[in-house]
C-alpha cells in the first residue's frame, strides 16, 4: 500500500499517518521525492475499512492499493527530472551528455589504467569496469572481486574519474558500495528482488539495468522497489532485448526512451556495446540513442579487444572511442538546438 | 545457379556461356549490377560435371551453388552504394536524406491532397498512400484500389510529388506499375515469392519491407528474388519486428542498417510509424534512424487522425511533420559532417 | 459489416434483407454455417441509420460493424465441432485422429511413390508432398510444378491416399483444386489476403497455416477470410513461431489448441516436422500434439532424407512413421477415454 | 577448467592431480557423478604448459577448457539417468510419474491444510507452496516467510508429503535448506550466480526453473553451476519462455523436454500452470508434458482461488486436480507402453 501525502501536510498530521499506520502492526517508510512525499506501508494491510480510515486523515491526498502499478518513479508522484549526481556528472540533466566507459571487466591494474588513459583524454568522466562478473558458465572468468574494486578506486584517484561498478549480491553491494561512485545492478539481475531492496538501502545512486526479457512495466517496477526503500537516485538503462533476430546478440528497443521519460521522471541511457555484441554496430546504435532522446550511453574500451577476458569482440578500440565522443557531441546539439 | 561473368569478358565469350547454359534445356538470365554482370540459371542443373564445364570458360569468374546465400544484393557483386532514382529523389545518394510521407489509406481525393499539401510544403518529394490495403480483418476497409490509383496519379500532377504505393498481388502490381512511381512491397508479403518475381520484372523501382519476423538473410534473400528477375533498383525498408514488447506495435531493430549498408549495396530506410503505432514515438524513432544511418524515412501523416480509416493513432499531425523535417535534417548533417 | 440470419427466418424475410444490402450500391454474401446463416455485405456501409434499418428487419438477428473480431470462425456463430471430409478422413471428428504423412517436396515419381507405399502401409489416408515449394532463395529447388500435381494424382488413384497440396498463388490455386483433394496455404501466405479470398472461393477444403508470427487473432481473422467468401471448410494448422529459442527451428506453440476449440468450431491440427526442423524431435511433439487435443498430426517422411532436396533433416524415416503412428493412436485413445 | 578423472584413477594418482592444482595456488573440487568423477578448478589458470602437465598424470583422462560449455550436466559425464529422491518420490525414475502439486503462495495455515487434503487424497507424495515470493511489485504479498515454512513443514508431519519451496536469496536458502525436503530455485534467479553456488553447496535436491529467456544451453550451465560445487541432485524444470504471443501468460516450450533427456542426464519436469496463465489450459499442457517425456508436472491448486493472494486465475480447482492425476497416468502408462 502506498500513501500520498498533501504536499502542505503538517509535521504533526504526518505523524498521525505513521502513528495510524504503526498501530496496524505496519511498519510505515517515509519516501521523499523533488517536490512530493509519499509513504510505503509494508505487511498485509488491504482491509477496505482501514483505507477508509486513512483517506480521512488531513495529510493524505490519495491512498493506492492498486498493487501491480509504479507510482513513485512516476511523473505523478514527481514532474521534473530527476538529475542524478555521480562525481563531476549530472546525468539527466538535459544540457549534458553522460558518457560511460570502460572496460567489460577489471583484468589487472596495468590494463585498467590503458583504458582510463584513453577514457579521460577524451574528456568522460564517468569509468566503467566489472569486479564482479556475472557469468553464463562457471569455467569463465568470474573477476577479480575486492581486487578490482581496489583497482578502480586508483582510478578514482589518479584519473579523477567517478566509479560505475556492479553488484551480484547482497555481499558485493557492500563492497560496492564502500569503494565506488554508483552501483550497477546487471540484466540478469533487474528481478532480484532482495538485492534491490538492499540497493534501495545505499546512499549511493543506482544504475538499474533492464532485463533482458522485461516489459516496459516490470523495468519499472524494478526501480519503484529501490524508491520505495528510500534511494531516489536511479538511472535506467536499455542494454537490448532477447528476440528472435541473430544478426546481433540482442535488439536494442530504443521506443523505451522516449516512452520512459514521458511516463517517469528518471533519467534513462542506452548500452550499445551489450546490445550488439559487434564492435562496429556500437558507434551508429551510441548515435542513435542520443538521438532518440536518452541521457547518455555506457560503452566497453579495451586497447587489447582479441586479449580481452570478456566480451572482447563488442569492446571499441581507443581511436573508436573519441570518434564516437565527437559524433555523439554533434548530434546532442543538433537534438537540443531543435527539439 | 549463378555465374559471375569477368568484368572484361568478350561478348563473344559471353554468348558462349548462354550457349551451354541452353544447350541443358535451362534458361540463363543475364542481371547488371553497376560494375559487375552475372547470370541467374533457372531450373534444376546442379550435376558436378556440368558446373565444371562452366567454369572452363573464359567468360566465367565463378560458378555459385551454395544456394542459400544471396549474391546480387552483395557488396561483392556492386561495391559501390547504389542510389535508386524515384521522381525527383536519388534514395541511396550519401548527401540526400530521402523523405516519404503521406496518409496510410487514400481515403478520398479531398482528405490525399489536404495531406499532398502539407507534405509539399515541407519539401517532401516523395508521397505515399494505400490504395490497395492488406487488412487483418475481411470486414474492415480494403482500399479504394484503382480509384485510389488515380487519386494519387492526380496528387503527382497537382503537386510533383513522386508516388509510392502498394501492389499487393499481381493483378494490383500491373495497376501500381501503371500508375506510381515507386511500388511498395508489404511486410506481409516479404516472402510472397510469385509476388517478388513478378516486381522483379517490372522496370519501376521497388520499395521492400522487412517482414515481421524475417532475419537479415531472409530480407536479403527476398530482395535477391527481385534482382534475379533483372530490376536492380530495390530499396529496403526497415519497419519493426514483432517481439513480447506490449508498449509499442512492434520492436524497431535499427541495428540491420549499419549492418545492410556493411553487406549490401541497396539502399535502406525506416518505417517509424508502423514500427510503434504511436504518434509521440515517431519522432524520436525517426531521429535515431537518421542518426543510425539510414538512407531516408517514411511516415504517416493525417490532418483529422481521429477519422482516419486505418491506423490513425499513429498519424503525424501537419504540425509535426515540418517539426519532423527540421529536426531530421539537422541530425543528418551533423553525421554527415562527422562521419 | 456481417448480418446474423435468425435460424427460422423465412425466404422471403431473407430476400428483403439482400434486397436493403443491394439497394445500397452494396453487394451481399450469403454464408451458411453448420446450423447457423449470415451474411457479409461488402463495401463500405457502415452508416448507423443503415445499421438501425437493417436491425429492423424480421430476418436480422444481429448486425456487427466492431469490424476487427472474427465472427464466422467463432462458437456463436455455430456451436457444434465442424468436420471436414477429405478423401474418406474426418478431420476434426473427435473419434478419429487424422495424420497427414507424405515427402517436403514432389522430386520425382519414384521417390514420391515410394513414399506413398509407406503412408499407406501405415494405414494413413492423407498425403502431403509440395508441387509449389515457397523457398527462401531463389537459386533453390522450387518445386515441379504441375508435373508434380500430375504425380500427386498418380498416388491418389494407384493409393487411395487423398491429396494434400500447397498452393503459392492465384495461377497455382486453380491448378490445385484442380488436382488435389485439399489446398495447402502456407504460414509464409497466412496474411495473402488475395490468396485467401481466392481460397474461400474454391469448393475444396483447405488447411490453413499458422503465420511464423500470427497472433490467434490474426489466425482465426485469416480464416475469417476464406469462410467469409463462402468456403466452410477450413482445417486450421499450428506449426511453431519464431522466438529467440535457438535449439529448434520454431517453438511449437500447443496453447492454441486447447484455446480454439473453445473459441471456434474449426479442426485444429498440428505439424511438428516444420515447427521443430529435426528429425529426433518429431516423434515426442507428434505424442504432445495427440495429448493436448489436436485433431491430427502432418509430418514429412522421406525414404532418403539425406538426398531431399527440401528439408531432409526433418523428415521421418519410414519406420519412424510406423512407430509414430502406433504411439500416437495409444495416446489418442487414452486421451479419449479419460476426457 | 575441468579435468575428468579415469574410472579406475587410483587414489594416489588422484591425490596427485589435487596437490598439481593447489600447488598453482588453485583449488580443486572433486565432483562425483553415477559413473564418472571430476575436478572443477577455481582461480584463473588456463595457461598452456600447466595443462599439458596436467594432462600427462595418469589419472587425468581429459582436460577441458573450453570454457563456454556444460560438462557435468551432459551425458559424456554421466551416461545413464540421474534420478532425484524426494521424499518417497524418485523424480527422473522412468517407471514413475512425478507429479508436484500445491497453492502458488501458502497464505495461511487453514488455506495450505485444506489444499493438502486434495493433494494427499489424489496419491500425489510432493507438496509445493511459497513461503519467499518474488513479485514484480514491492506493494503485493511477499509471501509469509519463515512463518510460511513452518506451516510447510507441518504439512510434511500431518500429511507425510515432501515439501517443495522457492528460496529467493542467500538467507532464505538456508532457511528454506533446513525446513524443506526440495529448494526451488526460480526462473527470474535462473542467472543469480551466487544463490547457484549456494545451492551447490546444499545437501538437499534442488528444482531449477529455466527463465523466461534462457536458451538451453544457458539453461544446462546454470545447472552446471550448482554441480561444479557438488551437488548432484538437480531436477530441470521447464515453465514457459517470453514471446510476442498475448493468449497465454508464456509460451510452453515443450521441444526442450527430449532434447535434455538426450543431452543430460538431469531429470526434467515441466510446469504448465506459469506457462499458460489460465486454469483452463492446465489440463491439457500437463497431458502434454507427460506425452513429451517428461519426468512429471508441477501444478498450482486452490480451494478458492478466486480470493488467491497470487496468481489465482492459473490455479486448478481441487475436482480438476483429480481429472488431472487420471488423465496424466494414462498417458503415461501409453507412452511407457509403445516407446
């Protein structure tokens, strides 16, 4: 149940609602957004008669019950964009392309700071880089784990980059957490359930991928679990869907951008480089995201793409990335100037 | 079968091949590319002794029974991009952005040359518009057929646009070929084989649709069907597949372009309007198949949506058009520019 | 617009109603269901003052204009199982269960009756085998045509196995009927809606296919076509979708057997060999097709499948056909006994 | 890398194989199948030299790095059946039907009693009921949790059925390991690599959903992972995958069921009821999973299943539970019977 609360509701008839609610045996979180306020009431609470009662409290504006929608990453529940800081990057904010780059996964420190080399040159300022590695087969390479992090946090500090880094389970979101600037939670992951609620727990923003068989309503279900636990700062991400077309790994669905941000106020960005799998796809899908309409794009560097322990293939060389820097800054100008 | 014939074969040397091609009781289709010849074989030849005696002569490059694969449409039979002239339009030409718009259905003259104006107005060259209509249903609007033929013929003259209409089988296709100047083949027909061997002797352009469910080879292959028969000039049309996606009519798979333009010589553009259905989305969308490279666009444009026969919901107001126009315009000179 | 007939109307209150159709400039189908009458009125009429008058009449039991339902193919129109006869099988009565065997393609007569000596050693009485061969490249066996219809006729009076065939297009569907004891439209043709106006038409039965990607919608509005231009017998045929599945050729979907046979009155096969493309798989979906309630199977078999010029790896080899045939009516009376 | 052990390897030659492996600062994890025995190696160490080592002691028959692939699951591992002990169930027993049937979520201890009564009375020995709920919403029922579990295993006590129930993260695998007799594993944590590897690490039998995109081979590897850390005892569960089709919640993909059983050695059930969505399609799909050659169904039953807290529409009503068990063993007695 979730209960929205008069935008001049007073401290004290706030209180009531919560008193009303503890009284239940419920337990009431408090979740605020840009301009609105709303609380979660969780365990088992759909009594018509307790509804009733709450809806003739002074602060309550509107009490939902109708469980299978999304409300707080509504516009509903908040009609501005939600701008998620992350280091130097405001991502969402609509006069500034976020770039994120990097390599697939963290192999040593040596090849970690190549890329970051060719990363800030190119004036990015947000880095990439798997220390955790969801794998299909357990033979694979499964990362370097606290090692990595240890190495991406050197980049933090010698390059000045702001970290992007994903979390498997609830142990590695700890780790996350501690060393890197924004937790990503994977594709495989978008309905783990228990790990986005403790993501929903972190003070540091959320970069929720989209599954790779999700709808539109699920992607965003997803992200209403970690509002809904008091974490606002989530970006989206489209990284392609599973259809039957095997020219390319998977299908970008670029009608989700659009879409997303007229029904949520939450930035969205694209991912190329998982979407195709094939290096020279990244760069026309990277400029068709922008102009489409999304915040920004996550793409995969390394400077040895055939030595690469994972995902070599879809990874862009060096002089592929400040190519698609200078193509993405046109056509972001282009799309600002016009629309 | 198909034989490749030397760039510098003797038209003597030439014949010869014919020769023994019908000294088999089969028969040898000769097909122009812009810089390379080959010769389609119909009917059932492939004895190993006879591909051998082929090979011998002079005139043959290379002998081709792997018979799965497309040829004609490949960059190894025509390196060069080949650009498709319809009315005033060069489709193809790197430095054109090929725009066609007009209503779904020709539904009356009064409602094709409201829209003609509009279209017209924006510097739109080419028109389009059913007057033969495949519906999902027997009881819904089929078509005005031949009457629609001749509403769009006076929609070239009023206004010199170019006409682009659907054939949708062959006693249509005769008609069309009469009247238009560019004849669409639909979605549903991509595989209509006798369909496609019948464009193929037609000497109008052609303007192919990816099935819904067709892979890269099996869109590439139907073209190839129309090359075989001796008309060169194809241009393909990207237009959504259909996936479980439930927020938009189908899934719009822009990565065949970069790829098309990687493996094949004909041109490719996008179809945004049937790719969502929605009229918010086909902006957006038609933006990213610019920027993603595509040879042009085509839409669907309404001036009362409410009260169209078909497919209203996803009609670009007047207003939108010219909006549409500016902003594509903008993106392809900025990958023109940087690419 | 489609007019309900009450069951009892008179002749005379019958004419009237075509009489008001006519009157209009619009032209009248009569089409008669098991046990029940309506009429399909062509043209465009959908005036609610023309509806309301048609209402009045004493014949009119209902007028539907909500023109993208299926209203023919459906259990209200009439309510009782349709059984089609073809040769001496009663396809879609519930105590039989009809197996259509015979080779992809019609190669040769030799191999084709050699065939056709195992289908009827089994007991079978439908044979398949393509004269018209839909095929994704050009350069591949197309099928021989009315030398194959000739052959297939060979087997009909040498066997007594009536004949199963496809028919591509127009010119193709007359030399069909002509020849054959039941039309084949393919899924590739499922939405030729020219192909199957031509098909409601004829006076022989025919065997629908499921589109690659039909909705059961788009199916039954397919059939719709064909019983709306008067042809009532329609045998409606699952054979798999296109999914991102990788491990067979199509997903075989069974729900839309058990689903049709509450929605409509038509028989509902199920052909494994194409949905699954290999050989070894054939054998279990045929069992699973007899479980979930199909009215039969259609498979292909091939004395030397790896010398087919179509499709050799699906096809059953002869004592595969045997073995199936016993598994499949032990399923088929079980099934019957229980349910 | 995996290195399988000769059958009749000596166990100092194998302790030779382990102290070559640790020696590298790796660790080895001795896997034992019905016939065969094997070593997962953990840590990176797939250098040339260090194989050839390896594969020049005699207990070493194969080293394998090729990586992307399932071994332990596959038949060259382990030719002859895995059959799973569950309670008084032997699931993968080719004489014997496992049938697991049972409310989606246990709600209340009256509402779990009165469903048992109906399993326990149709000779059913495997109870299901959800006590950890995934839910695409945070604000619906997420199950009762350890609460849910109690009343599960005083339904084992009272009814002697074993108990079959979801774990959704680290913390309630261990709870769900010490209160239950099977722990299902979900199709959305089909890929959660780290719950796969607790589950490894589990002495009880594990069920392993496919997820509603997973490929086959993604399916095997996720199996893969809960052997590679020793335990044997997992049962394949096939449910339904995503596609476009919109008349049932899932696509039954039937064809996966006999190609496992040639592949794997794992037993596969399937589970029609999340498949379809529809209490009416139950019936039929089940017939059909046991027609295909599955090892047994699992089905949801409510008493009411109108006032479900979860997936209600989908639940068999008791009466149906009973027609289910007739229906199913006489298929299964037919199919034993002729193959």
């Amino acid at each position: 149940m979730l209960i929205a609360i008069h935008p001049k509701a007073s401290d004290k008839d706030l209180a009531n609602v919560v008193q009303a609610i503890e009284k239940m045996g419920l337990t009431a979180q408090l979740v605020l957004g840009n301009d609105r306020m709303a609380i979660v009431v969780k365990g088992d609470a759909k009594t018509e008669e307790f509804v009733k009662s709450l809806e003739l409290l002074p602060a309550v504006a509107e009490v939902t019950v109708a469980e299978q929608q999304w409300y707080l990453v509504g516009r509903k529940f908040c009609s501005s964009d939600t701008v998620v800081q992350v280091g130097q990057s405001r991502i969402g904010s609509r006069h500034e392309l976020a770039i994120i780059a990097g390599p697939c996964a963290v192999e040593s420190a040596e090849q970690t700071f190549a890329v970051a080399d060719v990363v800030a040159a190119c004036g990015i300022k947000l880095f990439r880089g798997g220390a955790y590695k969801p794998r299909t087969s357990p033979y694979t390479f499964q990362g370097l784990g606290l090692e990595g992090l240890r190495i991406l946090a050197e980049v933090r500090s010698r390059y000045g980059l702001a970290i992007v880094t994903e979390a498997m389970d609830e142990e590695s979101l700890e780790l996350v957490d501690e060393h890197a600037d924004m937790i990503q939670i994977g594709a495989r992951n978008m309905q783990n359930f228990s790990l986005l609620k403790k993501a929903g727990r972190s003070s540091k923003p959320i970069l929720l991928k989209r599954g790779m068989s999700a709808t539109l309503d699920e992607f965003l279900l997803a992200a209403e679990y970690i509002l809904a636990e008091g974490n606002p700062n989530v970006v989206l991400c489209e990284r392609g869907i599973r259809t039957f077309v095997n020219h390319s790994r998977n299908t970008l669905d670029l009608s989700v951008v659009p879409l997303i941000r007229r029904l949520s106020h939450l930035p969205i960005i694209v991912d190329p480089s998982h979407a195709c799998g094939i290096r020279e796809l990244v760069l026309p899908l990277a400029r068709a995201s922008v102009a489409v309409g999304a915040s920004g794009v996550m793409v995969e560097v390394h400077c040895n793409p055939q030595e690469a322990l994972s995902d070599g293939q879809q990874a862009l060389l060096p002089e592929m990335l400040a190519q698609m820097c200078t193509q993405l800054r046109a056509i972001h100008s282009a799309v600002l100037e016009k629309t």
